[in-house]
C-alpha cells in the first residue's frame, strides 16, 4: 500500500481543518488505518487509530474534538480536525499496519504540515 496524505494548511484557533490520506493497492481494508503527528523538536505520537471494523481510538487530548473515519470503497482514511489549538500544531502523518503471518506490514506517508496561529 502507499499513502498520500492531504489536507493541511494554516488554521487559527478554534478552526477546523480535514486531513485526508488516499491508499493505493490491494487489501485496503485489511489494514488498521492511522494518523500520528510530530511537533518540533517532540517524538512522533498517535493521534486517532481506525481498525479496518470501523472502531476507532484516540489520544485523550484529541478526543470530542476529532474524528477519524475510513471509506473501505473508496481506499481513504480521513481525520476531521475541530476545535483546533495551537499545541495541535504539527506535520501529521497518515500510517497503515497489518499482521500477517507474525510479519508486520506497514507503511508511511509522507507527511502533511498543520498550523495553527492567529
């Protein structure tokens, strides 16, 4: 699978932006469908998490303000961003994963900057 993430831009506070990631190749659905995010200077972190069942996780700090959501027909994953804070700020990464075999298959994409600044 390869991902293309897009979406993301300058917002001020309390905006809202919409990430998307469009999958390429088989079995799309087979896979748990993710975005993480890295600020400056911080490690990479997990920000919402959508298994192929459609239930989704989040980080607490996320959670009631976004909302990822997945369209198996469409190979998309979407993260819907509201309520945005500057502390949101940062490059945010689309991730696919599965397990097959006890073999981990997984694969980034590239990356799509999100600011939020008045």
């Amino acid at each position: 699978v390869q991902l293309v993430e897009s979406g993301g831009g300058l917002v001020q506070p309390g905006g809202s932006l919409r990430l998307s990631c469009a999958a390429s190749g088989a079995a799309f659905s087979m896979y748990t469908m993710a975005w993480y995010r890295q600020a400056p200077g911080k490690q990479r972190e997990l920000v919402a998490a959508i298994a192929g069942g459609g239930i989704p996780n989040y980080k607490d700090s996320v959670k009631g303000r976004f909302t990822i959501s997945r369209d198996n027909a469409k190979n998309m994953v979407y993260l819907q961003m509201n309520s945005l804070k500057p502390e949101d700020t940062a490059v945010y990464f689309c991730y696919a994963v599965r397990v097959i075999n006890n073999i981990k298959d997984d694969k980034w994409g590239q990356g799509t900057q999100v600011t939020v600044s008045s």
